[in-house]
C-alpha cells in the first residue's frame, strides 16, 4: 500500500512539473509572439556624418526621413544606390522607367537638399547586402568617416546585423535609423498581413545573415 501510494505521489509530482513547464514554455512562446516586431525594430542613436543613405524600397518615407536628417545638419550629403530591378526589365521591353533612384533624387531636392550633395553610388545592387558593401567601400576612400543609413522600422535589426558581417575589414562606421512615417505596427503586427509578412519575411534574413549568407539573393 505505501508504495503504492508512493507511486501515486511521484506520478502526481510528475505530472505537475510537467504541467508547469508546458506552462512556463506556453507563456514563452506568447510573450515572444507579442513582442516579434518590436525586437526586430533597432535604431542608432543620432550623430553628425557624411552621408545619409536613402536604402532603395519604401518610397517615398525613406528619401523624405533622409531629407530630414539632411536638414537637421546629421549629414553633409545624401547618398543613393540604384537597383537594377525593375529598370532591367523595363529596358528589355523597352519600356520608359526613370529609376527608384531618380524619384528618390527628386523627393530630396523637393525637400531642401542641393542636387550637388546627392551622389549615387554604384554598382547597380540587387540586395540589402549589395547596397551595405556599396557603402562600405565608399566609406572606405573617407576613413574614419560614418554614414547614416534609412531604412523601415521593421528592416533595421537586419540592416546591423548585415553590417556587423559586411563591414569587417573596412573603415567606415554605418548608424541605422527607421524612417519615422513608415507604416509598421510593431506592437501589433499580427493585425495585418503586409506587417505579418514583414515580420516573418526579416526572420528568415536574420537567420540568412547570421548563417554567413548562404543563400544567394533572388534574381
């Protein structure tokens, strides 16, 4: 009877501790659930740079957050990259199609930057990635200079963690801010399906670049 009743209490002690710990892990999976967006947004604190870098996408919140931080005197010019897409595929449609980064231009001067501050750098990118080593290597002829880099809200904890890989053996010091009209509900971004994608789509980068970028960009 007594070991019985020794069973009946160990399994009981059993049970319970597994009932906690599916508890526990059930509140870790819900308070990493609530708080997925707002992790993956990361700002750097403000400092007087070069440059400030419109990265391509998100027009026009990104060029005119640039255009503010150009005005405020962070920066001493605005730079921008040139996608090759979808200004490839235009062409061999023969099709007119100024450039992501001529609307871009535009929106800056509009707002109060001299066209002789803007520069385009080159190459042509396909990427984030691209675009970080573009500024790498420019930031590479100023040694010692810094760059701020504007992107969207929920692009930004990607944006260092792609620096903290590319930047190795270079010079330049990169500051990450999110274009403050940008759209992302961070703290509720399960609530529509262009932040749930956001979410899901910068995971999958993060992993990517902690990985070492194993896998190529799409084409």
């Amino acid at each position: 009877m007594k070991q019985r009743s020794a069973r009946k209490i160990s399994g009981r002690g059993y049970l319970l501790a597994t009932a906690c710990a599916v508890f526990i892990l059930l509140l870790l999976v819900i308070y990493a659930f609530l708080h997925a967006g707002a992790w993956l947004v990361s700002e750097d604190p403000l400092e007087k740079s070069q440059a400030v870098l419109v990265l391509s996408g998100g027009l026009p919140d990104r060029a005119l957050a640039a255009a503010q931080i150009y005005r405020n005197g962070y920066a001493k010019e605005a730079w921008l990259t040139q996608p090759l897409q979808p200004g490839a595929a235009m062409k061999e449609l023969q099709l007119p199609y100024a450039g992501e980064e001529e609307y871009s231009r535009m929106v800056l001067i509009a707002k109060g930057v001299p066209p002789e501050a803007i520069h385009i750098l080159k190459p042509r990118i396909l990427n984030t990635a691209d675009e970080l080593q573009a500024v790498a290597a420019a930031l590479d002829e100023q040694p010692g200079r810094t760059a701020i880099v504007v992107t969207s809200k929920s692009h930004t904890r990607r944006v260092q963690a792609l620096w903290k890989k590319i930047s190795t053996g270079h010079r330049g010091r990169l500051i990450v801010r999110a274009a403050p009209d940008d759209y992302f509900d961070a703290s509720h971004w399960w609530r529509t399906t262009s932040d749930a994608l956001n979410v899901v789509r910068e995971y999958l980068g993060l992993l990517n670049a902690w990985a070492g970028l194993p896998l190529p960009p799409s084409k």
